[in-house]
C-alpha cells in the first residue's frame, strides 16, 4: 500500500531497459517543465519580501 502511493515499484520499472528508459525520460521530461531556465528568472525582478501580518505604520505628519 506505501509503495503504491509513490508510482511503481523499482523492481517493474526496471524489469527491462525500456521500461527504464521511459521512466527515466518522464522524469526528465518533468524537470525541464518544472524548473524556469535561467534567462525566464532573470527577466523578473525578485520581490521585497512584505510582512502580510505586520501592521500598517502611520503616517507622520511632514515626513517627506
């Protein structure tokens, strides 16, 4: 039952050179969808990191 949660068993999966192959190029193939090339990462600017539970501080008076 535990092993069943996290796909097949390694001993069906590398039953024969096929199998292993194809197990091997979907693991590769969900990586190179997973993970963002590095030109896509650069492009954004990485956000201020923003407290969401910190309260907002008034505003003083002349403080420009």
């Amino acid at each position: 039952m535990f092993t069943q949660m996290f796909g097949p068993r390694l001993t069906t999966v590398f039953a024969s050179r096929w199998r292993a192959l194809w197990w091997a190029g979907s693991i590769l193939l969900l990586t190179w969808s997973v993970v963002p090339s590095p030109d896509e990462a650069a492009d954004k600017p990485t956000p201020a990191h923003v407290d969401p539970w910190a309260k907002d501080t008034p505003e003083q008076p002349g403080a420009d």
